[in-house]
C-alpha cells in the first residue's frame, strides 16, 4: 500500500512532483488549472485503500476473538467492502463524466 500513500501525498508534502502530478484534478484540467483548495477528483483510490485496510485490520481482530459468528461477519464485511469499492469507483467516473454521482 505504500506506493498508493506516497502518490497520494505529492500534492501535500513538497517535492518536485507535487508540482507536476496533481491527482486531484480531472485529467483535462491538468495543466490548465491550479488547484487551490480541496478536490473530490482523486478519491477512489484512497477511498478503496482504506476501505480495504479497514477490512483487514477488523477481520485480524474479530479472528483473535474467536466467537460463532465469526465467519459469518467477515464475509459479511467483505461484501459491504466490495460495495463501498464499487461505489468509490461509481462516484469516479460520474466525476469525469461530469454527471450526478447515481444517474447511470
């Protein structure tokens, strides 16, 4: 995941490619704007990270906690994380198709 953390942190920490690559702004913009504030353009990858990471981390503990449900609530947890996946990359390409996130 660390590749995914260092591209997402170039806009935020200096270095010589914060300047060039802008992952929150729609690949049109790139170059023609100067991005001064916050941006949802960029978030499904993050999104989806932590998404999963969050899975993870829940899953490791619920398996040292050992109960009968356990199973069950893992792979219940898997399906809402490949629902929340799917909906970060749904609300992506709503934003470069310049569409309200749910319209098709």
């Amino acid at each position: 995941m660390r590749p995914y953390y260092r591209m997402a942190s170039h806009s935020t920490h200096a270095n010589p490619k914060g300047v060039t690559f802008i992952p929150d702004l729609l690949p049109e913009d790139r170059g023609a704007v100067f991005l001064t504030g916050s941006s949802p353009a960029g978030l499904a990858d993050p999104g989806q990270s932590v998404v999963i990471t969050l899975t993870w981390v829940t899953a490791s503990v619920l398996v040292s906690k050992r109960g009968e449900a356990t199973a069950l609530i893992i792979f219940a947890m898997g399906d809402l994380r490949d629902e929340a996946c799917e909906a970060y990359i749904e609300a992506h390409r709503a934003l470069e198709e310049h569409r309200p996130v749910g319209s098709g």
